[in-house]
C-alpha cells in the first residue's frame, strides 16, 4: 500500500525562507512578480568585463536586469535532486544592450536551471524547465581559438523560449536560438539552431525529429 510523507520543510519555515530570499533579491536589483516565491536563495552572478581585476561590482549597473519566474524551488521541493536556480548577467560594455538581461514570465516556476546572459534571455508564459536545464545567449568560447574571449570575438545572440514550451532535464539552449512555441526539447539534447513552433527536438546536436500537428497541418491543441 503507497503511503506519503510529510513536506521536508514546515510551511511557516519555507514561508520565512521565501521572505528572506526575496528581500536579498530586491536588495541585489531583481524585478520581482508580485506573487514571487522562493523555498531557497537562488545563485545571482554579476560580471563587469570593462572593470579591472579588484575593482568593485556595481550593483546599479545590473539593476531591473533579472526578471525571474514567480516561483523559484530549492532542495527539498522537488522529487529530483534540484539546487537552486543560478542567474548569471555579464556586462561586456557600457550601452545599454551591451549587457544581460534574463526576463521570464510569471507563469515560470525555476529549479535548477541555470541561465548565463551576455545580451537577452526571454522565457514565456507557460515554459516548464526540467531539473539542471541550461539557457545561454553567450557561451564564452572565442571565435577564432587562437585570440583572446574579448566582446569582439564572441558569438552573442538573443535566446527566445517560447510559450508553452518544454525544456527537458539537462538540455542545453545555446546563442542566437529561438524555441518555437509548444515545442518540446527532449531531455539531454544541445539546441545549435531554431526549432519551429509544435516540433520536437532531440540530439546532440538537436534535430527536429517530430511534430505536434495533425494531419492537415495544423497544430494540436496545446
């Protein structure tokens, strides 16, 4: 006979965890939902690649940069190993699209994944990411192998997950791509190049290998 255990955590202890986790959040200049929660701090990195080594970040300069969903899940609330979300915003001049920008809708609930943006990461509503899903618009590996990682020798490009997608556990997004809406990225796969809207992706590198249509061509109901 299935029995069930108890939540690991105590809701008046995960409810004060999200308060503390939420005002660390405002303080570091992330744009909240207004029904935000948290059962854990997720891992928000700044880098300023036009700053010498030593000097100091400025937060301001990060400021209403990070958008994330409004649920954002720690250890101990999900039945896969989850650590908390890490959000990594790199500034790599001084215009204004010349740094990250990660913007998730409300609708998102985050564990785990990981996003690194250079330049814009945007996930619409109704976007499901599964445990240890990562999400780059700039992988940090020069062009030309033989020249420094500078701005100049970097492939940057805007990432777009569209709604109503999955993103399966451990699958990697990588620059410039855009995930149609109602796709789906099989678990484990590398996305190098746009997949269209009702398709399956699968591989390394990821091919579309099915199709949420019908016969005549028009999608299913999501």
């Amino acid at each position: 006979m299935a029995s069930f255990s108890p939540t690991a955590i105590a809701p008046e202890v995960l409810h004060e965890r999200s308060m503390a986790a939420l005002a660390r959040m405002r303080e570091m200049g992330v744009v909240l939902h207004e029904k935000s929660f948290s059962t854990g701090m997720p891992v928000i990195q700044y880098r300023d690649l036009t700053k010498g080594n030593g000097d100091a970040i400025c937060i301001d300069d990060f400021r209403g940069r990070i958008t994330p969903g409004a649920g954002l899940l720690a250890s101990g609330q999900s039945p896969f190993h989850a650590d908390a979300a890490y959000l990594t915003l790199v500034r790599w001049g001084k215009g204004e699209d010349e740094c990250g920008k990660i913007e998730i809708d409300a609708s998102v609930t985050l564990s785990e994944a990981a996003f690194v943006s250079y330049k814009s990461i945007r996930v619409e509503k109704g976007v499901l990411f599964g445990p240890g899903a990562v999400v780059m618009d700039c992988d940090g590996v020069p062009i030309d192998l033989t020249k420094p990682a500078t701005p100049d020798n970097l492939e940057i490009g805007s990432v777009t997950i569209c709604e109503g997608c999955w993103i399966g556990a451990y699958a990697i997004i990588m620059p410039g791509v855009t995930i149609g809406k109602y796709s789906t990225v099989a678990g484990g796969s590398v996305v190098f190049k746009d997949v269209p809207p009702y398709s399956l992706a699968a591989g390394n590198p990821a091919s579309v290998i099915g199709s949420f249509r019908k016969e005549d061509g028009s999608p299913l109901d999501p």
